[in-house]
C-alpha cells in the first residue's frame, strides 16, 4: 500500500530568504554551477518522494534539512534549509 506524503511542493519563488558564503559562492561558480542552479536542484530533490517525507518529518521536530554536496573539484557545499513557519 502506497502512502501518500502531504509535505507541499517546494517552487523557487517559496525560498523567501537565500543566504551564501562568500567561499561557499566561489566554489558554486568554479564547479560551473549559479546559486540559481544548485537551488533548482535542491528543491528537486526535496521535491521528490522520499525528498518530501523527510522534509516533512523533520518540520514535525522542528528540525533543519541538511545536505552537503560535493562538487566536481572536489570542494564540499553545505546546504541548510529551515523551515518556514
């Protein structure tokens, strides 16, 4: 039996405040990546099934989604996502 997640779909425009370091910045762009594009691509996959019930079991807790991403130079990017509300 399929269990259907309740957690809304995320949509660039609801990202109401994007911060980024400097470093953070510098790597995106040197790995050929915009903020834009690694935003796109996080909410892609928060946006998928799995995506979506995390996102939804830690608002629950009141807890932050984390992620950390490694770059094609090697370099790691951290994303922290809290949510809204």
């Amino acid at each position: 039996m399929s269990t259907a997640v309740s957690a809304p779909r995320l949509e660039i425009r609801d990202l109401a405040q994007v911060a980024i370091t400097l470093g953070a910045l510098v790597s995106l762009v040197g790995a050929g990546w915009s903020p834009r594009r690694f935003a796109l691509r996080w909410i892609a996959v928060a946006n998928s099934p799995d995506g979506a019930a995390m996102r939804e079991e830690l608002h629950a807790l009141g807890l932050r989604v984390g992620a950390v991403y490694l770059l094609s130079d090697g370099r790691k990017v951290w994303l922290i996502a809290e949510a809204d509300g």
